[in-house]
C-alpha cells in the first residue's frame, strides 16, 4: 500500500481498516442471534425472527476454504482489472466461528494449484484499484501456513 495516498475502503463499511486485525463487519440480531453479511439493517435474516434492531458484529479474521478457483477471465464492471488483464485465484471460506462461507481474492502470488479445501487462511486489507489521490482497499485472503508446507 502507498503511504502518499488515502485508504479507503472500496466497500465502506464492509470492513476495518487495522492494519494489523482487519476484520470484516456483519450485523448480529438482538433478538436471536443470527449473524449476517454484508450486515443487515432492515429485517432479521431468520425467517421465525421479526426484529429488525441489530448490533455490529466483527467476523472471524481466519477460516478454512470450502471452494476455490482461478479467476481466468475478467470480470465485469465495477471490478476494476489489472491492464494486461492477470488471472486472480478466489477462495470461498468457511469462518471459523460463525461457519458463514464468505468469498475473496487470495492475495497476489496465490494460485488454485497452491490451495487444498481445508487450508487455513486469515483476512487481510490489499487495494483493489486506486485514482491520484486514493487507494480503494478490499478483503482478502491469506494463507496461514506457508504455501505447500506439510503436504505430500
Ligand atoms: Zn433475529
């Protein structure tokens, strides 16, 4: 990340920005519990539940991937690719206490064929895109142990 620009999130309200814990923000219900992201606002997610006041809820910063894939073609607007455009692997992880599979980007120099279903990974803030003044920061994914280590 550049020092010289101002982050923000490209999401805002998605995510801390601690450098050091990022953490992504979802909603908790007051009345039963159920956690929700992107955070809920308006009505409880759980069908048997009528409230519609929550609390912020900071999900886990590690999971273990439920799927994973190369991203081989350029996705639409409002991703903003890289010119030429360079695959990208993306990972759907289970949290670990809120087992909600949340998607993201691996970080850079991550591929499909480093990953297994099962790996542990941590949350991490990178920037997605940037303009003169700004770098736009997303999620992503990080794994926990060096790539390849203790498999056969
Ligand atoms: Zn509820």
């Amino acid at each position: 990340m550049n020092p010289a620009k101002t982050q923000v999130p490209a999401q805002p309200g998605w995510f801390t920005l601690d450098p050091e814990a990022p953490a992504l923000l979802g909603s908790r219900c007051r009345k039963c519990g159920t956690i929700a992201f992107p955070a809920e606002n308006a009505f409880c997610r759980n069908p048997d539940c009528q409230s519609t006041e929550f609390d912020q809820h900071a999900l886990s910063r590690r999971g273990r991937i439920w799927s994973y894939t190369d991203a081989r073609y350029k996705p639409p607007v409002p991703y903003v690719a890289t010119d030429p455009y360079q695959p990208f692997c993306i990972a759907a992880v289970e949290l670990a206490d809120e087992k909600m599979v949340v998607l993201g980007q691996m970080v850079a120099g991550v591929e499909a064929g480093d990953l297994a279903v099962g790996d542990e990974v941590e949350l991490v803030l990178d920037t997605l895109h940037e303009d003169d003044a700004h770098e736009y920061l997303v999620w992503k994914w990080r794994p926990v142990r060096p790539r390849k280590e203790g498999r056969g």
